[in-house]
C-alpha cells in the first residue's frame, strides 16, 4: 500500500519525477540481480543433464528470438517513447497508437510461430550440420522453439508500455517472477526426465504463463488498451517513421550484436557453441546491469526533453553513465582477470579451459557497450535515431569481414575479441555525436567522468589481486584474492563518485526499502 501511494505521489513536480527515476534504477537492479543469480545457479545445473551439445542447442533460442528481433519494426522502442511522452490524463492521446501497435505485435507472433514451425527441417539443415544430436530431435526441437518464440513476443509490447509508465516496480515484479517459475521449474523437469524435448515443453509452457501475467498487469495499469483486435490507420502513420528508424537501427544492430554467434553456429561445432553460450552466461550479469539502468533511463529521458528541460535531461543522463561505469567495471574485470577460477569453481576445469578465454573478451565487450548505452539511449529519446543508425551502418563494413576473419584464425575467442572492438569503436563514434549533437557537450567531459575513472580502477584493483594470486599456489586463495579485488574496486569506485550521485544512491535505497 505504501509503495502504491509513493507512486501516485510522484506523478507531479520535478523533484517526485527525478525521484521516481532513482527508485526505478533500484527497482531494476534487484530484478536484474534475481535474474542474473538464477541464470548463474541453474547454468551447471543445465550443462550437467543436458551436456555441453544440447546445452549449445539450448542457446539457439535466444539466437532465433534476436534474429526475428527484425520483425519489430521497431514497434517496442516506440511505444515506450509514446506512452512516457503522452501527458494526457489516462494516455487518451496516445490509445489509438498503443491498440494498433498491440495487433500488429499479435499477428507478428502468430507469423512468427507459423513460418519457424513451417521451417524447422530448414532451419536445422542450415544452422546446426556439426552436431551428433539425433536429426528428428533437433527438428522437433525447432518446433517447440516455434511455439515459445511466438508466445513471448508480445512480451515485449508490454514491457514497452509498463516501462513508459514508469513502473519498474511492477515491471521487475513480473520478471523476477515468470524468470523463477522458468529456470527453477526447468531444472525440476530436468532432474526427473533429463531429456532435452521435456525441458523445451517446459519452456513453451512457461512462456504461456508470461504472456498472460504480462498482458493482466498491462492492462490493469492502462485500461485503454482494448483486448480485441484494433487498426487505426491514422494511428500508425503517426507513429511510422519514428518506428521506421527504430526498426532499420534494430536491424543493424542485430546483424552487429548476433554476428558473432551466428558465426560461431555457422562456421564451428554445435559443441563450440555451448561453450560460447557458457561464456556468455557468465558475462550476462554485465548486460543484466545495463538493462537495469538502460530500462529507467529511457522513459525518463524522452519525459525530459518532450517536456523541453534540457537541464534535466543533461543531470539524468550524466549521473545513469556514471552509475554505468561504476557498476559494470566490477563484474567485467572479476572476470577478466579470474574468469578461469570463476568458470573452475561455476562449472568445471574442462569448461574453464575451453571458455575462459573467450569469456574475458565478451566482458570486456559488454563493458563498453554498456558505458555507451546511456548515449544512444538520450539519442532515441530525444528523436534522432539517425545517428545510431549512421554509426551501425559503417560499423558493418568493417566488423563483419573482421569477424569472419577472426573466427577462422582463433575460434570462438576470435569471435569474442571481435564482439569486443566492435563495441570500443562505439566509445569513439556514437559517444562524441550524441555528446556533440544531442546534449552540448564534450567528449572529453564524458571520457574523464564516465569512464576512465572506473576503467582505471577495475584495471588497478582486480589486475592486482590476480598479481597477488599468483604468488601463492592456485585454489582457494584465487577466492581470497577476488575478494579482496572487489572490496579495492568497490572503495574506489565509491570514492571516485560525484557527491551529488552518492547522495542520490543513499537516498534512493532508503526510499525502496521503505516502503
């Protein structure tokens, strides 16, 4: 009840707004930390009844679903930048938007469902030829994936409008819980039938159950979506071009953040891509923190400027990169530098050997495509979607021959380093347009506040407790010396903070916890 009254308080004025920003990063923070806990707990327990080749099939969903991710349209972005736009009462202005963008996702899901289904032999032929997985498993497998996909992709409507709202609480609520109910339920099924078909029922039955959570609480919270069919031709014109520019960034972006695995799955083994998804995984909690700010920031942002308060939109932006770089650094140099002791003591010495390597480049890819997220988040936000675009389109010249080359010299580290250059060109590309042309100003600002200080950090601090280690024999005091690691980041970290974001922190947390 109280948590329910705070919101309704920071409907009005600037300070309950800009309070309500704080809490939602909060509130996204323990939902990303729940996720990333479970996926890091259920993980081994996946590999062990699974194995490494069907685990590597396992990784094929999230390939198909960024993938299909073109079929957007872009949609999702823009129904988030219209509802937190929209300053009417009860969002009457924006319903005829949000009802077409809600039929257009269904039927996006139903063709989704039906072509992948259509195409499951296709599909199998074409991307997974080295694997000693049973043909007719595979295939079958592709049609559960079909059924799955088609159920959640109307997820992300949903949480496009419950984040324009501004309601993280119900947002992470809802994810923390169909997340649960997913993982802990699949590792139920594998520990009485350890088959992989049971555990990919298990994931279209699961999806079922997220779409109607999502949808009910939707609709609670917005009762001018209409829950038949609803085409406004009006609407969508309204919408288009925004939605269009959306989309082609959407379509760049997913060759550019999917080449890797993609080529992975094309040009290794099924094997060498469970390895890669094992590395992924272990990096995952660096994407999950991004997302926990990224998810708060853009609502607020669009708020900002379609409100013309610059000011505000340039504080909220310069404290979310900030708050970025001071929680991303930790866990990408933890495993940086202890990645193989991490990977030992998660999964096994075999996998560590295999992955670790692998997985040091993608944390470091993350890192940098998390402390340039904040900038193309105020460039969408504030409508100029062209200059991501612009950035993605070059990129692709060179990323993808790059890539290729790499993959074929070193495996799936190659692919890894190059996710990981691809995401550093970010850092000297979009970062300077979006601080140039969107929020006057520097570069050099950005660079000295944003980053360099927690890079340095995370660098001097993990990089000398691995030294430490090194000194003793290897085991348990690797342990020790990562915990003294993150003990040196964390104090300097928070030393090296604006006082103004330590204030925020302080404040925000005890609001949360509170209520």
């Amino acid at each position: 009840m109280a948590s329910s009254t705070w919101f309704v308080r920071s409907l009005t004025g600037k300070t309950q707004t800009l309070a309500r920003l704080k809490s939602n990063i909060i509130f996204n923070f323990l939902g990303s930390a729940w996720l990333g806990i479970l996926t890091l707990a259920v993980t081994p327990v996946q590999v062990h009844f699974l194995g490494v080749e069907a685990f590597g099939f396992v990784g094929l969903i999230t390939i198909l679903q960024v993938l299909l991710g073109s079929l957007d349209l872009g949609i999702a972005a823009t129904v988030t930048k219209v509802v937190s736009s929209d300053h009417s009462g009860g969002r009457r202005e924006s319903a005829g938007a949000l009802n077409t963008a809600s039929t257009v996702y269904w039927v996006i899901a139903l063709l989704i469902a039906v072509l992948l289904w259509a195409n499951s032999g296709r599909v199998a032929a074409f991307w997974l030829r080295n694997t000693r997985l049973d043909a007719a498993t595979v295939t079958v497998g592709i049609q559960i994936i079909a059924i799955y996909l088609g159920l959640r992709w109307p997820v992300a409507f949903y949480s496009g409008v419950i984040s324009g709202l501004q309601r993280m609480d119900a947002l992470n609520i809802i994810k923390a819980s169909v997340n649960t109910f997913r993982l802990v339920g699949g590792v139920v099924v594998l520990f009485f039938l350890p088959d992989l078909l049971a555990f990919l029922v298990w994931f279209a039955i699961s999806s079922a159950v997220e779409i109607l959570a999502y949808a009910i609480v939707t609709y609670r919270l917005l009762p001018s979506l209409r829950l038949w069919p609803y085409f406004s031709f009006a609407s969508f014109k309204d919408i288009w071009r925004y939605s269009v520019a959306m989309n082609l960034i959407a379509l760049t972006a997913l060759v550019l953040s999917q080449a890797d695995r993609l080529a992975v799955t094309r040009f290794l083994s099924l094997e060498y891509l469970g390895y890669y998804s094992i590395a992924y995984n272990a990096s995952i909690a660096i994407s999950l923190v991004q997302s926990a700010i990224n998810n708060a920031s853009f609502p607020a942002f669009s708020h900002s400027f379609s409100s013309g308060e610059h000011a505000d939109l340039l504080s909220r932006y310069n404290k979310a990169s900030q708050l970025m770089g001071l929680v991303v650094a930790l866990p990408c140099f933890a495993l940086v530098f202890f990645g193989h002791e991490v990977l030992t003591i998660w999964i096994n010495g075999k996998v560590a050997d295999a992955a670790a390597l692998t997985m040091a480049w993608l944390a470091i890819g993350f890192f940098f495509n998390a402390v340039v997220s904040n900038a193309y988040m105020a460039a969408v936000a504030c409508g100029q979607p062209g200059l991501p675009l612009k950035v993605n389109l070059v990129a692709l010249a060179v990323y993808l021959p790059g890539l290729y080359w790499l993959v074929h010299l070193f495996g799936i580290s190659g692919a890894a380093a190059a996710y990981a250059g691809l995401n550093a060109y970010y850092v000297f590309t979009l970062v300077p347009l979006v601080q140039a042309r969107v929020l006057q100003q520097g570069f050099g600002l950005w660079l000295r506040a944003n980053l360099l200080p927690f890079l340095l950090a995370g660098v001097g601090a993990f990089g000398g407790a691995k030294i430490l280690s090194l000194a003793f024999e290897p085991g348990w005091f690797s342990v020790i010396a990562l915990s003294v690691g993150v003990m040196a980041y964390a104090a300097a970290a928070w030393l090296l903070l604006s006082m103004p974001l330590r204030s925020d922190l302080i404040g925000a947390f005890k609001r949360v916890f509170s209520t």
